[in-house]
C-alpha cells in the first residue's frame, strides 16, 4: 500500500513537470516567458520547453490585426462648430516584449492617444472641411499614433472616422443650403433648355428659309432655261420652215404654188374677219387681191432666202 501510494505520488508530480514544462503555441501568437521573474524571451508557435518552477508564461499577445473601436466623443472645429465624432482603429502586435512592458495596457494607450490626436486635427478644420477631408484626419491621426505606439510594441495600420455628426441646427441649415442649391440648379437647367430651345427654332427657321429661297431660285432658273429653249426651238422651226419655203420657190411650179397658198391664207383672214365683227367683208375690187398677192411673192423672192438664213444664225 504504502508502495503504491509513493507511484501515485511519483506520477502526478511527474504529469505536473510535464505540463508546466510543455508549451503548444498557436499560429498568430506570441507567448513571453519570464525566468524567475525577468523576461526570458518569447515562444514561438509549436511546440515549446520551459524549466519548470522556474519559467512561467506572463504574457500572451496575438499578432493578429485589430479593429479597435474608439468611443465617440465630442470636438470643436476651427469655427466653434461642436460635432459628435465616432471612429475606428486597427492596429498589431509587433513586439511582444515591449507590449508587454511598454505600458500597462496598450489598448487603452492607444485608445486615449486616438481620441486626443481627433480632437487636434478637427480643431484645426473649420466645419466644411472636416466634413469633406476625412482622408487627411485618418493620416494625421495615423501619423501621430504610431510614432507614439512604437514603443508600446503596436504598430497602427489605419483609422477611420465612422460619423461626424453636426449639432440637428447645422444639419437643418445644411440641408437648407442643400435645397435652395439643387433648386437654382433646376431653374439653370429650364433656363438653358428653354434657350437651347429657341436657339434650335430659330435655326431651323433660318435653314428652312434658305432651303426654300434656293427652291425658288432653282426654279426660277428652270423656268427660264425652258422659255429659252422654246423660243430657240420655235426660232430654229421658222428658219428651217422658211428655208424650205424659200427653197420651193426655185423650183418648177413652186411660185404658182406659194401664190396660190397666199391666195388661201387671204381669204381664209377676210373669212375669219367677217365672223369676227358678225359682217360679210368683200374686197371692193378683186385686184386688190391679186396685188397682195403679188406683193407676197415680191417679198419672198427678194428676201425668203437671206430673212431664213438671218432666222438660222439667230
């Protein structure tokens, strides 16, 4: 009995060596140890050896990245605007060493930094620009945070500010601003469609005037070049009707022919005459119709020929 009581004694003094002595580490994470109080150094991920009673784990940090959120508070701009502003902070563990001994809590460190470097920066800024340049507050607030962090064993990645929020009588007069600027832009707009409107009826006018003018001139000319090409054609009709004429008198019977169809067309002028006035005209002496005769052949014997030749050239 007494045999087995010492086994048991043996063997759980040696489960407790070995558990205080056997460290598994997991990945993004960094163990300090301290031997005998003083820092030893810091386990890596696995599997770790400490002395047991000798080293102990002090610390545990994760290297992991952290999105820390700040808590909102209230900062008064260049112009003596306050505004709720709300951001968030993401940081890591870069030195596990100085995380551990560099401040007593690091996260409230960098939590109170944040805050107060906020404050600054919108200070600095009247309400306008706070509102459009958030980009320079995140790397002002960065810049300044992890000068201070590098020796906490934090390195700042980024901050972000969420919300800044303006007193409800800034955002009333804001949003009135925002009213009176979209409608001035709405009445721009009408204004400049309804000019643009004109603008386009009135060329279309001038255009439609144009087309109609050059219409007008195009027919104009057709109209002209048509007369003059009927009156060229009834010229060209009597010269070559007059050569003939003139050309049948040279031959055999044709003086007894023209006379005769002069004699016609005499008769068929007092017969028309007479219808005319509702009156039978007779000459008074026949001979007189043989002297217009007479004086018909006259003519186109001494000037038929040269008169279609002159008709020709024309």
């Amino acid at each position: 009995m007494e045999f087995a009581g010492l086994a048991l004694t043996l063997f759980v003094v040696a489960m407790v060596f070995i558990v205080r002595s056997i460290k598994v580490v997991p990945q993004q994470h960094a163990w300090v140890v301290e031997r005998l109080g003083k820092f030893h150094g810091a386990l890596a991920p696995g599997l770790n050896f400490l002395v047991p009673f000798v080293d102990r784990v002090a610390y545990k940090h994760s290297l992991k990245e952290v999105a820390l959120d700040v808590p909102p508070q209230v900062c008064i701009s260049k112009d003596n605007t306050q505004l709720q502003v709300d951001g968030i902070l993401y940081f890591q563990v870069t030195d596990p060493m100085r995380a551990s001994y560099g401040s007593v809590n690091y996260v409230v460190a960098i939590t109170q930094l944040a805050q107060t470097l906020l404050r600054s920066e919108i200070g600095k800024l009247e309400l306008d620009k706070a509102l459009q340049e958030r980009t320079v507050i995140n790397t002002q607030v960065v810049a300044g945070l992890d000068e201070a962090a590098a020796n906490w064993g934090v390195k700042v990645l980024r901050y972000e500010v969420k919300s800044l929020t303006p007193p409800d009588a800034i955002l009333h007069a804001m949003q009135a601003q925002i009213t009176a600027e979209r409608e001035k832009r709405a009445l721009i707009a009408a204004s400049e469609g309804r000019r643009q409107e004109q603008i386009n009826i009135a060329t279309g006018e001038r255009e439609a005037s144009i087309a109609r003018s050059e219409g007008d001139k195009q027919a104009a000319i057709n109209k002209a070049q048509g007369e003059a090409a009927a009156i060229l054609a009834v010229a060209n009709a009597t010269a070559e009707a007059l050569e003939k004429i003139a050309a049948a008198t040279q031959k055999p019977g044709g003086e007894q022919a023209v006379q005769l169809k002069v004699a016609e067309q005499a008769v068929q002028a007092y017969g028309e005459l007479a219808k005319t006035n509702n009156t039978m005209i007779v000459p008074g002496n026949m001979s007189e119709v043989a002297g217009l005769i007479g004086t018909a052949m006259g003519l186109m014997k001494g000037q038929g020929g040269s008169a279609a030749r002159a008709a020709v050239k024309a």
